[in-house]
C-alpha cells in the first residue's frame, strides 16, 4: 500500500506541472480514468473489458484472473511496463506484437502492473480489474452481458461512477 502511495505522488509531481504547462500552450488539460471490480464475459479469453489508448500513464490491480497487454511507443528514457505479485498472486510475462508495436503480456491473478509515463495501447481481459489511467487518448469500456449489474464500475474525469456498459463504450480522456 505504501508503494502504490508514493508511486501515486510520485506521478502526480509529474503530472501537475505538465497540466499547468498544456493549459498555457491551449492542448486540453490531461484527463482520468477509473475502472473498479471489472469483469467480462469470458475470462482471459474474452473481449476486452477495457482497451485504453493513453499519452500519459496507466496504475492496475488484478484481484482475480486477468490478462493485461501493454505496447509502447518508443518513448526516449522510459522504463517501460512492470508487474509484480502480491503474497497469494503469480504473474507471468511474455513478448506479444500488435501490429508494428512490440508489447508484454502480464497474466495470472493478484498482480499489480504499470506503465509509467509515455504512449501506451492497454488492452485488459479478465475479472477483478481495477485500472487508474492519467493523460489523454481514448478509451473503449466492455462489461459483462451476462450480469450487468455485477460488473464492475468506470469514472472518466471525474464524472458520476457508472456500471460498465454491456455493448463496447468509446469515450475520450482530458478533452479540456
């Protein structure tokens, strides 16, 4: 808890001078996302429950199974993607392609993953997702048609938490 607590500030002494300096310039302001207890149909192999195109960066948690593919546009001086288990967890990594883009998948259950900042395409499948994503891009939200009301709930800048929607969702992140 205390790692996600400074990583946390840690970002958001990144994030607020870069926010003051695109209100000068006119870019719109960056944005949030937050996605709570997530799931889809279908597991691991299911659709995406979200699918986050990001300019910024992208904190997870994966309480039950879930797979998480992260791909990064090259980015001078970034670290690029990390996960790591909890006490009960496991979390596997492998090299994955997305079209020209080289990617790592993260799967297993109980992990913590993230991206710091650059360009990211997220793609997360599974159940027991919870996501904070910090920037601008896009998002497409996917829950569970089989139970709607059970699948988790999303927030974009700040608005009303609503539950996921069961036909694909795309929304913008920090229109300004």
């Amino acid at each position: 808890m205390k790692r996600i607590l400074l990583t946390l500030a840690v970002l958001g002494a990144l994030v607020l001078p870069a926010a003051a300096l695109a209100r000068a310039d006119g870019r719109a302001k960056p944005g949030y996302l937050v996605v709570r207890q997530a799931r889809g149909d279908g597991g691991v192999s299911g659709h995406a429950v979200v699918t986050v195109v990001v300019h910024g960066f992208v904190l997870g948690r994966v309480s039950q199974e879930a797979r998480v593919d992260i791909y990064q546009a090259p980015s001078p001086g970034s670290q690029g993607p990390q996960a790591s288990a909890g006490p009960a967890g496991d979390v596997s990594k492998r090299a994955v392609k997305w079209r020209s883009f080289a990617g790592t998948e993260f799967s297993g259950s109980g992990f913590r993953f993230y991206a710091p900042a650059g360009y990211y395409r997220v793609v997360v499948r599974g159940s027991g997702i919870y996501l904070f994503t910090g920037g601008r891009g896009n998002v497409t939200l996917h829950g569970s048609s089989f139970a709607p009301r059970a699948d988790g709930m999303f927030s974009v800048d700040g608005r009303a938490f609503r539950s996921l929607p069961t036909r694909m969702l795309n929304r913008r992140i920090g229109q300004g």
